[in-house]
C-alpha cells in the first residue's frame, strides 16, 4: 500500500502467519479492511496509523 501522508513511499506489511512482525487483516461485510497493530513507519515521513473501516486514522 502507499503511504497515506502523500510521501509516495510504498509500505509492505506481512500478514502470514509465521512472520515477525505481523499485522492481520479484517474486511467487514462492508468490504471496509482494518489493520491490526498499528503501522509505524520509523525511517522517512515517520508515519503512525491505524486503519479501520477503511479509513486511516492518525497516531
């Protein structure tokens, strides 16, 4: 996914089972995803969010 500050960087979570760290995805009967844990990015735009139904809300 891309940054949602506008910075362009492009974020790769890993959402397999086996990986450290990893985040889970939710999609709710809405189509709406959620990210659990939060993403926080500790090089560049230093970016801390959430998403949740689809939409970021900011650390």
């Amino acid at each position: 996914m891309k940054c949602p500050c506008g910075c362009g960087r492009t974020i790769e979570l890993l959402v397999i089972q086996e990986a450290k760290p990893r985040w889970d995805i939710e999609v709710d009967a809405d189509g709406l995803p959620s990210l659990i844990p939060s993403v926080w990015l500790t090089s560049g735009c230093k970016s801390h969010f959430w998403l949740k139904r689809g939409r970021v809300i900011w650390v």
